[in-house]
C-alpha cells in the first residue's frame, strides 16, 4: 500500500544578515560578500553569485570580493534633483546539489545603490550595511567634487594671487570633478558676496541667483557675463572687483552653489547660466526668459551650508 503525505513549501521570512558591505568611491564601487550570505550557516558557491553579469574577482577566502567602475557590471544610472544614482544588481542564483535536482535556497536579488549629491562636496567613508536575503535595497551616499576657484586671464591655470584692485575683472571657474561617472555639466546656481564668511551676514549682495541669472550687470552695469562652455563640467564667469560701501575690511567672500546633472539632460529654467540681456550660454536663450521674474524655489538652506559644505567659496582681498 502506497501512502502519500503532501508538503507544502513557504517562502522563508528574510532575516537580516551582515553579509553584504559596500564602498562607493570616485570612480569604483568595492563589494566584499560572505559566503554565508544567507546568514544560515550554510556557505554559496562562488560561481552562484554575480554582480550584474560579472563574476566574483577573489573567490579563495570565506569573502567574495566584486569590483567595477560605475558604470559596469550592467549598471544603470538615473538622475534625481538632488543625487545622480548609479544601480546594480548583485544576484544569487543557487544550482542543484552535485549531480541532483535538489535546491535547498531560493534565489536572491540585492539591489545596491550609489549615490553622489549633485550640490555637495564631502568626503564620505564605506558604509556597512545590512541585507535582507530574498528581496533587499542597499544605498551608499557618496558626493561629486566640485571646485571654485579664481582663475588667469587666459583660464588655464588657478590665479596665485587673490588681491584685486577695484575695477579689476576677477575670472572665475566653477567645476565638477567627473571621474568615470557619465559626462556631467556644471551650473551656478547662486552667488552671494559678503564681508565675513558667512553667506548669511550682512552686507550681502546677490550676483547669481534665481538658477543661474546672473544679475551684477543688470544692477551696477558692470561686464559681468558667462562665457561659453569649452567643457561641460567647467563654468566660466567673470565680475568686476568691488567693495562694500563704508566697510574697511577690504576682504570680500563670494560663495556660489553649484549642481550637476547628465550632459544628456536638457537645459532648463532651473538648469542654465544666463547673462544679462539674458542670453543663455549653451542651449536656448529661451530658458532665460524668467530671470526678470521666478525661474523656482531656491533651495539655498542655513543648516546645509553651515554643516554639509554645501558651498564653494573664493575669497578676494
């Protein structure tokens, strides 16, 4: 007599596992994965386990080890208002037991992200964090480079000096450190000058804003414009020295935000750099339309300035 007694199989509830640590640098990304990824006891098979389509470089010790440039292993990358997100898949798919049709694991998709601020400058360390087996999203933040810096009369190298006389013309280039992300263009988003380091003290004068308006030309008449883009992820302008009225610190402080985004976005009217009568320099001159009035929400904040490094500032004296 044949007895049959039916089993039914439930997906296990996924328990979180420290297996699973991540680095996102400049240029690379670094994975280390336990064998004991499931945090069952039980060690994977190397050759289980890809990183997109790329298999595990140091497969001899209890850590598998993945690296890639940010834009390999079958990445993907998007773009969000504040980050650029670079995204891969690290993927385990369990093979039968020697030459048998037994599984004993179900297969597990961990979705790892990178994420660089588009306004930021900061230094971030490797994170370490933990994944679920079954279903798991794991974000590292790190940020772009960007630079402000007072430049030569011909633009090619950073100027040794910053004492200006008054009326002298002052070159100024913003830009984004690019490394192996995708190709990325540099914005302005505001400029404010001050007296003391503070970009919130008074006196305080506004020579960028409203994303990317420049306004000194506008109110003092002066020549101050954009120069047209020789590289994407460089921003030339230039300003006439001034000073404060009834100041006698002679020491002025320009602090800029600045922001990135794809060389394949467009430029719009919160992405942009526009001189006064408001042409654009690069894309439509269209886009420049709103500088007499609201081109969006600034998004300049205190605390961010204050405590992220969310600003790059030249000084003159």
């Amino acid at each position: 007599m044949i007895f049959q007694v039916p089993v039914k199989f439930e997906e296990q509830v996924p328990v979180p596992a420290d297996s699973v640590v991540v680095h996102c640098g400049e240029v690379k990304v670094t994975i280390e994965v336990k064998r004991n990824f499931l945090g069952n006891g039980q060690l994977i098979r190397p050759s289980d386990l890809t990183l997109g389509d790329c298999a595990a470089v140091d497969t001899e010790k209890l850590v598998l080890g993945f690296q890639t440039e940010l834009e390999g292993c079958g990445s993907t990358v998007t773009m969000t208002e504040e980050a650029i997100i670079y995204t891969f898949t690290l993927m385990y798919s369990p093979t039968p037991i020697s030459n048998t049709f037994i599984l004993k694991t179900n297969p597990v998709e961990v979705v790892i992200q990178c994420h660089y601020k588009r306004r930021h400058y900061v230094n971030s360390d490797a994170l370490r964090p933990t994944s679920k087996p079954f279903a798991s999203l794991m974000q590292v933040e790190q940020r772009l480079h960007f630079s402000l810096h007072l430049m030569t009369e011909d633009w090619q190298s950073q100027r040794p000096s910053s004492v200006y006389f008054l009326n002298d013309v002052m070159h100024i280039e913003a830009a984004v450190l690019r490394g192996n992300h995708v190709p990325l263009r540099v914005y302005v988003d505001s400029c404010v000058a001050t007296a003391n380091p503070d970009p919130y003290s008074q006196p305080r004068y506004s020579l960028i804003n409203n994303h990317g308006c420049l306004t000194d030309t506008k109110l003092t008449g002066s020549k101050s414009y954009f120069m047209p883009r020789s590289h994407e992820d460089k921003l030339h302008f230039q300003l006439k020295a001034f000073r404060f009225h009834q100041d006698d610190r002679k020491t002025l402080y320009i602090t800029c935000q600045l922001k990135a985004t794809p060389v394949s976005a467009p430029v719009d009217s919160e992405h942009k750099a526009c001189s006064f009568l408001w042409v654009a320099s690069g894309g439509d001159n269209k886009v420049c339309s709103c500088c007499e009035t609201s081109c969006g929400t600034q998004r300049w904040k205190r605390s961010l300035a204050a405590n992220d490094g969310t600003v790059c500032r030249s000084d003159a004296t």
